[in-house]
C-alpha cells in the first residue's frame, strides 16, 4: 500500500523531474518526495546531451554522477564549411539516469505506474487510488498548447555495435552535407566506444511527422558512405523536439491553472535547439533552494522562471522564423552554414542561450543566408500560421 500522503509528488520520471529528484536528494534529505514514472525505469529511453558552458560549475558537480560520456570538442559539416570546435561535449544515457535515480529514491519511485488525472496537490492512479502533497509537479513531456506556435526538431537515433572500430574521436553534431529532403536535414552522431556509435537523423520540420522507415534507411546509408561496418542494433529511440516560433506565454501559464509543471510541460527548453537539460537543471537547483514548497509558491516559482527564460529567447524565436519560414526549405541549411563560421564564444553564448546583444548584429548582419524579403517577413509574422501571435 502506498502511503496517502507526501510532500511532494513528482508526476513523471523523465529529465526534469529526475533532475528536481536528484537534487532534493542531495539539499533537503528530510523531506518526502514520491516520484512517479509509467514506463519501466526512470528515463525511459533517451540520450540527453549539453556543452561545457551550458550549465554553471556548481551544476557540472552535482551533475557528475549522471553523466555517461564527455567529449573534447566536437565537428560540424556543411557543404561549404567543416569545422572542429573545441567545446566539451556530455551526453546523459537513459541507463546512467535510472542507475543513479532509483537507488536514491529507493521505495519513494513507483515504476509502471499509470495515472488517470493530476492536480496541483493529488494525483489519481489508474486503480482509482488517490495520493496527495504538499504539491504536485507534473513533468510528463511536452503538450502541444494553443498558446504556442512550434516547429520541430524529429529524429530518429540508433545506437550500433561495430564490427570494426568507427576511428571517431568526438561527435560530429551537424553533418547537413546529406540530401537536405524536405527541411533542414543532418545527421548526429556520438562515438561512445571505438566499436559502438549513437546516429541520429534528425529533421527540422513543420510538424512532427517523420517517417521512422524512411529515417532508418538513412541511417544505413550514411554509415555506408562513412565506411562504418554495422553489425548489432542495441537500442533505437525516436523523439519530437518543440521548436517555438511565437507565442502568448501569459495564456500559456493561465492555461495551467495553478498546476506546477516541469520540463517541456512547462514550456522549459532552449526555443532553437530543444536542449532543455541546462533549464531543466536550473529548475531543481531553484526547487532545492525553496522552502516553501505548497503548490502555489512552487507554482509562482516556476512560472515565473519560465517568464523570464521566455523574454530571454526572443531573439531565438526570431531566428527560429527566420529559419522555418524563410527561404526554400530544402535550402535551410545556409542558415546554419552561416551561424558555425562564426566565432567560437558567440557560438558557446548561443548554446548556453545567453547571447550579448553584439552576438545578435553579428549574427543578423553581414550576407543574409536568405532572401532578404523573405527574412523580414518572416520576422514580421506575416504567415497566416502565425498572424493570431504577438509574441508578447
């Protein structure tokens, strides 16, 4: 029998909950927290990746135990640009996550466990048992809002076991030198022992329909054409990043009701990227520092964080129509090629999402990676898709 009562319940077992966990785990050991996750283990199946300056050293400390592999720089391809920056890379596994995660919340993690309805202080499991907290914090994902307008950042990775030794050294992030298809298209690949390799085809599109068989054929191609020898699939994971375009963020939050929510759920990633681990790591350390930690205080916290995260990713929202909206699709990748010729610092800034205003004439100014037509309208919101938005 579960016990009734805790004080907080964290609805869901991915990134940002797991995070909020972890966190909880190291600064308040005193207080309850039940976490709750509908899939087998915590972490489901997903790779979750950042660069050194994303995150803060303090971060990169508590962060340590969770992360799987680390890289010295990484490569970019373009049709006209190669280049080797020299940032380090991380990657958080799935399996790293959950063999961390669980021990530390021993019996507070129920795995398996579906919920039927949510509220800013119970939850409902499937058998009709009610729970109840202090507060209840719903991270299960992204939920498409009438409030936002997004693109996508869809893939599909695998992960292979080698008969031959691949010959990388560090991830290759972006190598858009591939048939561009409908949108902007590259391949990502992470070297995670000289026999074994993550590749992803990934895709920014309109809305999230990639065609998983159409993706895996091209994975094999690639490998193909890069000499690598696939001999055993270990893993396949596939996922749908939001990419935000406009928005009305006020309604957003007052759709929410007073509901705290974690994540993507609560609109917490990077608006060009879809990276969300350094917002999401943020968020635990803002929960950890809170004492009060009823429904509505964490409500206003959060809300307020993911307020000012919004205003801070204007520019990004900008780029990111200019991106989607501006230009032949297929010819996307210029506005990419254009971005990693400039310099590293700026290029770190922008991960990190953290540009100076001197970032942004630089990357706005000098030969437009499109029609300069096209880019003003697509800056100007003049799109039916996006007509009904302020971007406020």
């Amino acid at each position: 029998m579960i016990k009734p009562h805790w004080d907080l319940i964290l609805v869901g077992g991915g990134l940002a909950n797991g995070l909020i966990a972890w966190r909880l785990h190291q600064q308040r050991p005193d207080l309850h927290v039940l976490m709750l996750e509908a899939g087998a283990q915590p972490g489901g199946n997903h790779t979750w990746s950042f660069h050194q300056d994303d995150i803060t050293p303090e971060q990169h400390q508590w962060l340590a135990p969770l992360v799987a592999h680390r890289w010295q720089g990484y490569d970019v391809r373009f049709p006209a640009l190669s280049r080797t920056l020299d940032n380090d890379y991380l990657s958080i596994t799935s399996e790293r996550f959950a063999a961390v995660i669980a021990p530390a919340l021993g019996d507070n993690l129920l795995t398996q466990t579906a919920v039927s309805d949510v509220t800013p202080q119970s939850v409902t499991l499937a058998d009709g048992q009610r729970l109840s907290a202090a507060a209840v914090i719903d991270g299960r994902g992204y939920q498409p809002s009438p409030h936002l307008t997004a693109g996508f950042q869809a893939f599909l990775g695998q992960q292979w076991q080698l008969s031959e030794p691949h010959g990388l050294t560090r991830p290759i992030l972006m190598d858009a030198t591939v048939d561009q298809a409908a949108g902007y298209r590259f391949v990502y690949t992470l070297p995670l022992s000289a026999t074994e390799l993550l590749i992803e085809d990934t895709h920014y599109i309109d809305r999230a329909t990639l065609g998983s068989d159409r993706a895996r054929q091209h994975i094999r191609d690639y490998a193909q054409q890069q000499g690598w020898k696939l001999a055993q699939l270990q893993r396949e994971e596939q996922g749908n990043l939001p990419i935000t375009l406009a928005g009305h963020h006020r309604a957003f939050w007052q759709a929410k009701a007073g509901q705290p929510c974690s994540g993507l759920r609560a609109g917490l990633f990077h608006a060009t990227t879809g990276y969300s681990l350094p917002q999401a790591a943020a968020l635990a350390d803002l929960i950890a520092q809170q004492r009060d930690l009823t429904s509505a205080a964490l409500f206003h916290l959060i809300q307020d964080y993911a307020e000012r995260q919004w205003r801070r990713q204007r520019f990004f929202r900008l780029l990111n129509r200019m991106l989607f909206l501006a230009g032949r699709p297929e010819r996307r990748w210029q506005v990419m090629q254009r971005f990693y010729g400039l310099h590293q610092g700026l290029i770190a800034r922008f991960y990190a999402g953290q540009l100076k205003l001197i970032d942004m004439a630089r990357i706005l100014t000098g030969k437009p990676p499109v029609p300069v037509g096209e880019a003003l309208r697509a800056i100007l919101k003049q799109t039916p898709r996006l007509r009904a938005f302020s971007d406020e």
